[in-house]
C-alpha cells in the first residue's frame, strides 16, 4: 500500500479554504451587517483572494499541474481587476461583484471538470462550488438594488462557504511516499 505526502502548497490551500468558511459562515449568520460596506470588503476579498491565486498558480509547476496553473492564473486576474473596479467604483458594486460571482463560478467549473478524475468528494464540491457561482452571480444581477441589502451577503457567504470546502478536499497533489 502506498502512502502520500502533503504537497507543499497544501497547508495553504487548507488555510484558504478555512477562511473561506469562516467569512462566509459570518456572512450567512449577519446578512444586515455584512451588508455594511460589502461592497467593498467584497473587492478586498476578490483582491486577497486573487494573490493567493496568483501564488499558487505560480508554485504549481509541474507539467500535470499545468492546466490547472492556467485557470489559478486566469481566476486571479479576473479577481484581482474586479475587486480594484469594486474598490474603485463601489456604485458599480451589484454588477461588478455578479461578473465576478460568474467569473469565478465559471473558473471553478473548469477547475472541477480538470479534476473529476482525480477525487470524488474534491470534483462534487468544485462542481457545486462552480455552479452556486454561476447561480448566484445570476441572482445578484438580476436583483438589482435589493441585492445589497441581504441577499448579496447571504449569497457570497454561501459561495464562499462551498469554495472553502472545496478546496479542503482537492487532492493534495502528493507523491507516493518512500517506504
């Protein structure tokens, strides 16, 4: 029997994924606070959350990483220009943070489909985290003004709380251990 070792890039990829969980956790439990400046804490958000992207992307460097390295690229950019829009424009706000809800589902989709073979619960909760993206980014651009007051909260908190799950079950990457 083969055992794995962590890849390096693991703890930080479990660490994102818990405060992922945390921040939408608070999100869902005070929609009306959250709400409060969401605007632009969701821009700080998509900005912080881009750089780690950006890090991981760069540190995966293996060839069967590689198509996973590209989408970890692409996902950052998209969220660190939309979260400077958002910061920079918070009256664009709805739409702003809706494209980038579709943006990041759709990433994460791709992400899901790379992975399907590689780990059943990991894949599911990629391709739920993909699809609540795509979902809710619909449901923010379609509420309008009303989104900011609760649903906008509820609705990233969600997303956030299914990016963070799904990242504490994608496959660690590991290589067989020496025994």
């Amino acid at each position: 029997m083969t055992t794995t070792e962590a890849a390096p890039g693991r703890t930080s990829t479990r660490a994102e994924g818990g405060i992922c969980i945390l921040v939408g956790l608070a999100c869902i439990a005070i929609p009306f606070i959250f709400a409060i400046g969401l605007t632009v804490l969701v821009g700080l958000c998509f900005i912080g959350a881009g750089l780690v992207w950006i890090y991981r992307g760069s540190r995966q460097g293996s060839a069967q990483q590689g198509q996973r390295s590209i989408f970890s690229l692409v996902l950052a950019a998209v969220m660190v220009v939309g979260g400077a829009i958002v910061i920079v424009y918070p009256q664009t706000g709805n739409l702003a943070i809706g494209i980038l809800l579709l943006a990041q589902g759709a990433v994460t989709l791709g992400v899901a489909l790379l992975q399907r073979r590689d780990s059943g619960t990991g894949f599911l909760l990629a391709l739920a985290a993909g699809l609540a993206g795509l979902a809710f980014g619909l449901v923010v651009l379609l509420a309008g003004p009303f989104a900011q007051s609760w649903v906008l909260p509820l609705l990233v908190g969600i997303d956030l709380v299914l990016l963070g799950l799904s990242l504490l079950t994608a496959p660690a990457g590991g290589v067989p251990a020496r025994t």
